[in-house]
C-alpha cells in the first residue's frame, strides 16, 4: 500500500509533497502533464505574477530573481521544475487519474486512463481549478456567430488584432488581459460590480508587504467577502487609469446574445466580434465524483480536510483557508495543515497502523 497519492503536481501538489515527507510518509505523486509544474506553461503569455519575487517563494527553495521584481509565467514555470527536483519524490507524469474508489477494507483505489490501480492509504487532491473553466450560460448565447472564449484558452493579443472584444470579468486577469488587449482592438469590460482597485505600491512598499506584515494574508476568506467586497485587483496605477481615460471602458454586463450582436443592461444591441470570459475556474475534481466526496462538483471539506471521507484531504482551492490559499506564497501553509490531519488519521487508523515509520 502507497502510503499516500497526491493527484497533480503543481505547486499544491508539490506542496504536499513536501509536508507529506516532513511527516515520515512517502508519497507517489500523479501528474497528468509532461512535466511536474501543473497548469503554469497553459497561461497567457505576457502573464506576470503580482507578488515579487519575494512574495512568491515555497519553503526550501529561494525564487532565484531579484526580491523586488515580478516574476514571468515562465519563471514560474522553471521554479517549479527545480522545485520538484529537491524533493526527491516519486512523481510520475503523463499519469491521468480517472477514479478515486474506496478500498472495501481500508484507504482507497485510484484508478489512471493507463490502466494502472493502485492502493493508498490517504489522497491529496492537489489538481486545482485551471483544467475546469467556468462559462457562464446566458440568453441566446447558442446563437452567437462570433467567438466565445475562456482566459484559459487565450493567448497573445495580437490574435484579437482590430476586433470588437468583451472581457467579462472584474478580477486579475480580466483587467490584465482587457489592458493588453486594448492595444490591438476595442475593448470593454463586463462587470456587474464596479472594479476594486488595489493600489500595488503604498508608502514604499509592494502591498504584499503590508498583507504579510498586517496577517491579512492569513485571514479567513470570510473575512475578506464581509469587509472587502469581492475581488481585488492590483493595479500599479495603469489599469485604473485606463478605465478613467477610456483606453478600455467598463460597463455593467450585458443582458443577452444574438446571431452577432450583444445587448446592454440598458438595452442597448452591439456587433461584437469576441466575447471573453474570465469567470474563473471551478474545482477540477471529476474523479472524485464516484467517492461520493463531491456536492454539485464542489469538494464536501472543512479547510481542506474532506467531512465525507477520512484520509481525503484538499490542497489548491481557491480561498481554500485564507486570503493567500492557492498561491505561491501561502499554499504551503494549506498543505501543512491538511496533511498534518491525513497523517494523524494514518496514524490512528488500526488497518493502516503499519505504514508508521
């Protein structure tokens, strides 16, 4: 029996990886990808983080690039192939995980489209959201000759070069791509609330100084939805600007779709050409469905620990503990605590009692 099987190889799942040896288990962990560095090399790509470098670091290893400066997607990328190499884990890619069953005697099943099965005593779902893109089902949206498209296809924009283009979205990477974007083509952001600007920069330092130094980072999520809002987006200064000076405008979101047109909240029909989503993600956790471990596609947990099946814990959700959850910079923390959980219930479950060190 593997003592444990952390599904995806990412910076969650390198994560996990880490806390899952520094608690005397050895794990096996399964990358559906070529490399161990999750979705990162499927992003956009002018994406840059917007945490320095400083900000942007996993225990153990140093991000190797000037503290004050903002890392490229493939920076990131790189981090994490040497990340992986420190840990010296058992990490096979190109190893899709299809089924997670409950073993009838104790632990589980997995299941891979290679035909592997194989028996553990705990699992780590590690594959956070990027491979499950939301797009929302609006009125008439089946009818739309133009494109339909998600931030997680989208590329470069020069692909978008003299079109009419909707971003829908009010977060990070619908400012950053609609920014960019509005210099190849006519760009409009559809929110259905106003935008929240975050200044990056305040009295001298990047504000992640300020969420570390004031504990925001390790707020609860709640905390951040009662006093805050809903999403922040880090701005520099550009992105407000542009909105102010209408390089891109931003607008309530439409109501509906036709053959090749859109309509305005104020009725108001517009020939668009592209419409773009950047609605987010939802948990990418399909081969759980059978467990039972999952309500409407959503993880049944408690701060990463599954309230359905013990030795099923969660690392790479969104807001999954704190403000910092699902970031370079904070996903250890969640891995720690929810392997922390994983090991204590191997330890104290008769049927696996022989996997202690």
């Amino acid at each position: 029996m593997i003592d444990a099987i952390v599904i995806g190889a990412g910076q969650s799942g390198l994560a996990a990886a880490r806390a899952l040896a520094d608690h005397h288990l050895t794990p096996v962990v399964l990358e559906a990808g070529p490399e161990p560095v999750g979705s990162w090399p499927r992003y956009y790509d002018s994406l840059t983080l917007f945490s320095p470098a400083r900000y942007s670091t996993m225990p153990g290893l140093e991000f190797p690039a000037e503290p004050d400066r903002y890392p490229h997607r493939d920076d990131v990328v790189d981090y994490l192939r040497r990340y992986a190499e420190t840990l010296g884990a058992d990490i096979r890619t190109n190893t899709s995980v299809t089924t997670v069953g409950a073993h009838p005697d104790s632990g589980f099943v997995v299941d891979t489209a290679d035909g592997q099965r194989l028996r553990t005593a705990g699992i780590v779902a590690a594959t956070g959201s990027f491979g499950n893109p939301h797009v929302p089902d609006l009125p008439g949206q089946d009818r739309f000759a133009g494109r339909i498209t998600h931030v997680a296809d989208y590329r470069r924009p020069e692909d978008h070069a003299g079109q009419r283009v909707i971003v829908v979205g009010g977060g990070n990477s619908a400012v950053q791509v609609a920014y960019e974007l509005a210099d190849h083509a006519r760009v409009t952001l559809a929110t259905h609330n106003p935008i929240n600007f975050l200044p990056q920069h305040r009295d001298g330092h990047d504000i992640h100084h300020w969420l570390v130094a004031t504990g925001f980072d390790r707020l609860p999520p709640e905390w951040l939805i009662r006093y805050v809002g809903g999403t922040l987006v880090m701005d520099t200064g550009d992105y407000q600007r542009a909105v102010e000076t209408g390089r891109m405008d931003r607008r309530p979101m439409f109501t509906s779709f036709d053959t090749e047109t859109i309509t305005w909240a104020d009725g108001t029909v517009e020939s668009v050409d592209t419409v773009l989503f950047a609605t987010g993600y939802r948990p990418d956790l399909g081969y759980l469905a059978e467990l039972g471990a999952l309500a409407n596609g959503y993880p049944l947990h408690s701060a990463g620990v599954s309230t359905t099946h013990p030795g099923l814990v969660y690392v790479g959700l969104e807001f999954q503990r704190s403000f910092s959850s699902n970031t370079l910079r904070g996903v250890h923390r969640d891995a720690e605590h929810a392997v922390a959980a994983l090991a204590a219930h191997i330890k104290q479950a008769p049927a696996l009692v022989g996997l202690q060190p």
